[in-house]
C-alpha cells in the first residue's frame, strides 16, 4: 500500500522539478556551442588517434608487459586507498598513493587507459554489475583469466600473477580490518 | 536508398571497411561530446573524451555483441571513461594534497574541471560537479540526453526502480545548490 502511494507522488515530483530546472536552466551548456567545423576537425582528429592506436598496438603490448600489472594494482590500491583514508583526511601516509606518486604522468596516463579498458571488458563481459564500484579483485581476476598468456601479462609467470594477487588480497583485508 | 543502421555500420567496420565507423562517428559525436562535457564540465576533457571514447569503442569492436544497441554501449564507455577522467583527477588533487607526497612531487597546475560560464550557469553546474558520482551520471543521461529509464538502466546494469528516486534526489539536489549559492 505504501508503495502505491509513493509512485505518482515521485513521478509528479519528477515532473515538476523538471519543468521548474528546464525553465531555469534554458540554454545553459550551449555558449560556446561547438561549430560545424569543429565536428568534423573532431571526426579528422580522431581517425588519426585511431591510426596511432592500431599501428603503435604491439609495440605497446610489450610495454604493458613490463609496467601495466604493477600499475594496474598501484592504481586499485589507490582506490582501495582513497575509499578508506579520503573521507577520514588522515594523517596517515597512504602506501598506495606514494606508488602512483612515484610514477610519471605519462605512465599515469597509460595505466588509467589499461585499467579502463579493462574496465570497460569486464563490463561487457557482465563480470561486475555496479559501474561506480572500482571492482578491485573482479578486475584483476578477470585480466588474469581472459588475457594471461596472450596480452599484457604474458611477462608474467602464474606463481608471480598468482602472488601478486594474494599480496592485494592481503592489502585489501588489512585496510578492511583498519577501524 | 535508406540510410544503413548502425548495426550494418558495425559489421561492414568488421569487415575492414574503416570508412564506415567514421560515419558511426558522424552520427554520434555531439551526443558523446556532451554526455563527456556535462560529466567533466569542461571543453578539454569533453573533446579528450570523446575521442578516446571512439577509440576505445573501435578496437574493442570485438566485444560488441550484435544483439547491442550501439549508441548505448557508446554511452556506457563515455560514461566509463568520464568518471575515471573524474577520477584521475581527484587522484592528482589528492596527490597534490598530501603533505608527505607533495615533496616526492614536482609543481603541477591544477587543471580546471569547470565550464567556462555566466555564474547563475557557473552555479548549475557546480551543483551537478558536487552530485555523487551515481545521480550525476542519471542526471545527464535523463536531464540532457531525454532517454527513458529503461535505456539508463541499460547502460549502467542497474535496476529500473532504482533509477527515479535517484533522478529526482539528484534534480533537488541541484535545486537547492543553486538556491543556496544564490
């Protein structure tokens, strides 16, 4: 019974409230509006970043190789990190942060990619559901499962994958633990 | 001649025909543009985005499942992208911040996440920036880009039930910030 009741009143909230932020913000977003030859500069700019993309992709497989599982696992310790100790502002140092600290913005930029594919194909591949949720272990498991020998990790041998997997375990609990 | 659906689009992309996901971008572009835009509330980011976005989406043609929409599964990488954009950004103010850090670090600018705007719009969007990252991202894709909750739902994996209440906390939300800001 409380149910229904509640439904129209949100959708007549949702209705009203919309009309009233429509009628305020009118035309907000579109000063400057992007013209017609931005568009298609847009369309030039982005075939040559797809051209880039695909002809530098084997070369930086390798790279990956070397730096992306490091990385990647700095970067979710990070966010592990920034969940836990951000809202406290603590004064306590954050290991995790210092990692990513100690990388160029370069490198930075290069694992954020990795890390958003990666993402983006778990996703896809109904690994998680919650896209606000940085699936830490989902992420990393999956990587290890669908693109071990083939990709990135292929540097790696499974003890070491394996390991490096139970050390963000650990990580993860210990944080998990912290009051 | 009817135009191809992007469905047609995307297989003739498989079959090597590379002019055709020019013509995908063609079509959604803007859309992406300004779902990017809204999120990141900025011009640089948003162009940044919404080329990565197109790039992502081509070599990750692979993953597309036929059976997809496209322009929502281009909404889902705009989005992902974005809120790690988002991300990387409190990242590097939270670098910057920390006492500790700041020593093992070279100067770097703060990059502003702001649109350029006339205040009363200034404040719209400091209003939608302050939002959590969940009803903010409802919030553009409802407010601005009109599509139905079940598309919502669609892209972000989450219930339908959910999305409303979420949307409408999100709209008062932004109400009340720019009451109070006023």
């Amino acid at each position: 019974m409380k149910r229904s009741r509640e439904r129209p009143d949100i959708e007549r909230e949702e209705q009203e409230i919309t009309e009233t932020l429509r009628a305020v913000t009118a035309g907000y977003g579109k000063n400057p509006e992007p013209n017609s030859p931005y568009w298609d500069d847009l369309i030039v700019r982005t075939n040559k970043r797809l051209d880039e993309a695909t002809s530098a992709r084997a070369i930086s497989v390798s790279w990956a190789a070397r730096v992306a599982l490091p990385g990647i696992v700095s970067i979710i310790f990070f966010f592990v990190g920034l969940h836990y100790y951000i809202p406290e502002r603590s004064n306590e140092p954050n290991p995790i942060s210092a990692i990513v600290a100690d990388l160029s913005e370069e490198v930075q930029d290069s694992l954020m990619d990795e890390l958003v594919r990666a993402q983006v194909a778990a996703y896809d591949a109904d690994r998680y559901d919650e896209i606000f949720e940085i699936p830490e272990d989902e992420i990393l498991s999956y990587l290890l499962t669908t693109e071990g020998e083939g990709e990135m990790f292929e540097a790696l041998s499974e003890a070491e994958a394996s390991e490096l997997l139970s050390s963000m375990h650990r990580t993860i609990q210990r944080l998990e633990e912290k009051p | 001649m009817d135009e191809p659906s992007d469905l047609e689009l995307v297989q003739r992309v498989r079959n090597g025909h590379r002019q055709a996901f020019t013509e995908l971008m063609r079509r959604h572009q803007q859309r992406i543009y300004w779902v990017a835009r809204w999120l990141v509330g900025n011009h640089y980011d948003a162009d940044t985005l919404a080329q990565e976005t197109f790039v992502k989406a081509y070599l990750s043609l692979g993953d597309f499942r036929n059976d997809a929409n496209f322009r929502l599964w281009l909404y889902r990488i705009v989005v992902t992208l974005s809120l790690n954009a988002i991300r990387k950004h409190q990242l590097a103010a939270y670098i910057r911040d920390s006492e500790i850090l700041r020593r093992l670090l070279p100067e770097q600018d703060g990059h502003d996440m702001k649109l350029e705007s006339s205040e009363d719009e200034s404040r719209f969007q400091r209003g939608i920036a302050e939002l959590p990252e969940k009803q903010k991202v409802v919030f553009v894709m409802r407010f601005f880009e009109g599509l139905s909750y079940d598309d919502i739902s669609q892209i972000l994996k989450t219930s339908v039930a959910n999305l409303k209440p979420n949307f409408v906390d999100a709209m008062r939300k932004v109400q009340e910030f720019m009451k109070h800001e006023a």
